[in-house]
C-alpha cells in the first residue's frame, strides 16, 4: 500500500502537533507494511479554484492554471493508495491551505458519469484514493471536529476511511501530562497500523487516541495560565 499524506499546516515540523500526530500514524502503517510519503503544502504554490469548469468542459480532467497543483501535487494524489489529508483546525474546519487543496481536486469529477441517489459526481479516473482524515485542535472537547467531519463526509462518501481528530493538541508537550500524552500517541501509530491493515480504525483504537490528558477545569486553567504569560512577555499588561 502507498500512502501519501499531505500536510497543510503552516508550522515546522518542530512545533505542529498536526506534524506529530501525523508521523505517529503513519510510522504505524510502515509497521504493518505501507510505503509513506509526506508533502507540506506550504511549501507549494497552490492557486484558488477559478470556477470555470474548463476541466470539465474543455481539457478533460486537467486544470487550465499551470501551478504545483496542477503540474505536481493532482498527480501525487492520484497516485496514492491512500491519500492522508492532515489540517490543523481553524474557526472549526480544515484550513484555507487544505480548502484550496481539495477545491483544486475537481478534475477527478466527470459530470456526464450517471449520478447515484446520494447526489455527487462520479469520478472520471479508474483509480483514485481512498482517504483518511487527520486533524488537531487545542481546545480540548471533542465536538469541534464536527463542522470538518461533517464536511469530510460530504466529500468523500465511501472513499472516507478514516477520520483521526485529537483535541488538547497543545498541551500533548506538556512534561507532567507525559503518561497520558504517550497512551494518546501509542493509539494513533495503532490506527495507521489498522488502516493498512484492516482499512478501519477500530474503536477501542478510537477511544484510546481521544481519551482526555486531564479533566476540562484543568485544562482551561493552563489555558489560561498560557496565553497569560505569553501575552505579559510581548509587553502588555
């Protein structure tokens, strides 16, 4: 199996948790077999969708803009087994990085394919990835990876396989929450294991990557304690 993930935070690798959580799941699906490869959209030049439909209309599943999307990245996609879309959360979805990214998939449509009861246009390419879906949040409840499951879902039906959403990213370097933060760390590389291996995560997998590092009054407190600190050390009072 080829797994290629593309990784649309604007962070270094030293400081984005997505980063962390990603290589965590994808050395687990080297241990059960697969071949990596991760891309970092930011450092290619990926422009908006024009919404002219010429890949629809006119060259057939090509963009008309000559950018890395079009000439590079659409053709590292395709030619994965699995496509591991990884985004941090901003205001409760994917980032506008990985929007553009997948807003400049369209070519994979064919419009004149026969459209199935669950709406959608079918893919005009034999072979396309199926995907999984890996995101980080700070804040530390889980329900605000709603808005992009819900989003993920909507786009990719079927072919979704996986969706690995871990809250409280921020404090996954926190010395004293270490014990929890290496349970949460262990379940990821086990989910990259299963998702090669079985094309699911399972759900005591699940429930051991989203486990709580500490109760919310905790970590609203170093919240809190945080943003104090950095705020007091750029001058402000």
């Amino acid at each position: 199996m080829q797994i290629v993930a593309f990784n649309s935070s604007p962070r270094d690798n030293e400081t984005s948790k997505t980063e962390l959580i990603l290589q965590k799941f994808l050395e687990g699906a080297r241990r059960a077999g697969a071949s990596t490869e991760t891309i970092y959209l930011r450092q290619y030049k990926i422009k908006d969708c024009l919404g002219c439909f010429s890949c629809w209309i006119k060259d057939l599943g090509r963009c008309v803009q000559k950018d890395d999307m079009a000439e590079l990245l659409f053709e590292h996609y395709l030619k994965a087994d699995v496509a591991v879309l990884a985004t941090p959360i901003y205001y409760m979805t994917m980032n506008a990085r990985m929007k553009a990214f997948i807003d400049r998939t369209l070519p994979l449509m064919d419009p004149l394919a026969e459209v199935g009861p669950e709406g959608g246009h079918p893919y005009r390419y034999e072979k396309v990835p199926k995907v999984a879906v890996l995101s980080v949040c700070a804040f530390w409840d889980q329900s605000m990876f709603q808005p992009l499951s819900l989003n993920m879902k909507m786009i990719f039906g079927q072919d979704l396989i996986a969706e690995i959403y871990r809250h409280s990213s921020e404090a996954l370097g926190i010395p004293r929450l270490q014990p929890q933060v290496d349970k949460v760390l262990a379940a990821v590389g086990r989910a990259g294991e299963e998702v090669v291996r079985e094309g699911k995560v399972q759900e005591e997998t699940m429930a051991a990557l989203t486990q709580d590092l500490a109760p919310a009054t905790v970590m609203m407190e170093m919240a809190r304690e945080y943003w104090t600190q950095m705020v007091e050390q750029a001058g402000h009072k």
